[in-house]
C-alpha cells in the first residue's frame, strides 16, 4: 500500500484550512485516513501551521511520501530537515506570532477599562455641576426678574 502524507481540505468556501493526514494514496482527496498528524490554516498571519514531529517522524521513517505542499510544511517547521538528519542550524524557519502574557493582557483591559470608567465618571459630574449652575443662574435670574416686576407694580400702584 502506497502511504501518503498530504492535506485534507476542511472549512468554508474560499476560507480553506487544511488537516495533514496520513492516508493511502488511492484514497479521495477528503477520504478516510490513516492518522491525522496535524493542522494548517492559511488564512491567519502569519499560517498557523502545528505538526506532530514525533508522527511525522515515525511515518516518513517507514516510507510514506509527502506531497508537495505538505513537503514545504515539513520543512518550514524543520521536520524534514530532522529526518534527513541535516546538522544543527538548518532547522525550520517557522515564525510564530508573539505570544501576549494572559496575565498582561488582562492586567492591561482591566486598566484600559478602569480609566474609561473614570474618565464617564469625572465627565458626568462636570456635567452635573455644569447643569447645577446653569439652573442656579437661571433661579438667581428669575427672582431678579421678580423682583424688578415687583418693583415696577408697587411703582404703578403709586401713581
């Protein structure tokens, strides 16, 4: 039986992620497999791209054959280079994205969060002593005014 490691294609239309597999090469593309020995998804940067080492290892040991675009994964992560047995140096060029500390991360929402909270807050009672003035010198207008109308009637009255 001819073994194959290649990618089975998963996920939506024009959003593709792939499972490497391990599967007879007579087998449908999306078929049954053998093993599933890892995971490729194209569309995250940089490509998410997690294999077994230990599994790849033991099934191009016993002879099945990476296509081509599973072969460029393998050497990316270094796999392929571990089985030729190339010397230290040439492992694979695989970037993984910074890794953000959950710790920070959290610390910095809870901060991020706290200062909006107190900026609403100081925002709100300017607001609110803004408006308390405001109707403070319209009371301190309207006695004004009733005080002159009643200086005006008691004027009138006289006459």
């Amino acid at each position: 039986m001819a073994v194959k490691i290649r990618l089975k294609r998963m996920g939506k239309i024009r959003a593709a992620q792939y499972r490497i597999v391990v599967a007879d090469s007579r087998v449908k593309r999306d078929g049954k497999v053998i093993e599933e020995i890892g995971y490729y998804d194209p569309n995250t940067q940089p490509s998410t791209i997690r294999i077994d080492s230990d599994r790849a290892q033991y099934w191009l040991g016993v002879g099945a054959q990476p296509t081509e675009a599973v072969l460029a994964q393998l050497k990316v992560t270094g796999d392929w280079q571990k089985f030729k047995g190339y010397k230290d140096g040439q492992e694979g060029r695989l970037r993984v994205p910074e890794t953000v500390n959950a710790e920070e991360a959290r610390a910095a929402a809870v901060k991020k969060v706290q200062d909006d909270a107190e900026k609403r807050r100081a925002a709100a009672a300017e607001a609110k002593a803004k408006a308390e003035a405001e109707a403070a010198a319209a009371a301190a207008a309207e006695a004004g005014e009733a005080e002159a109308g009643d200086a005006t009637e008691a004027e009138t009255e006289e006459a």
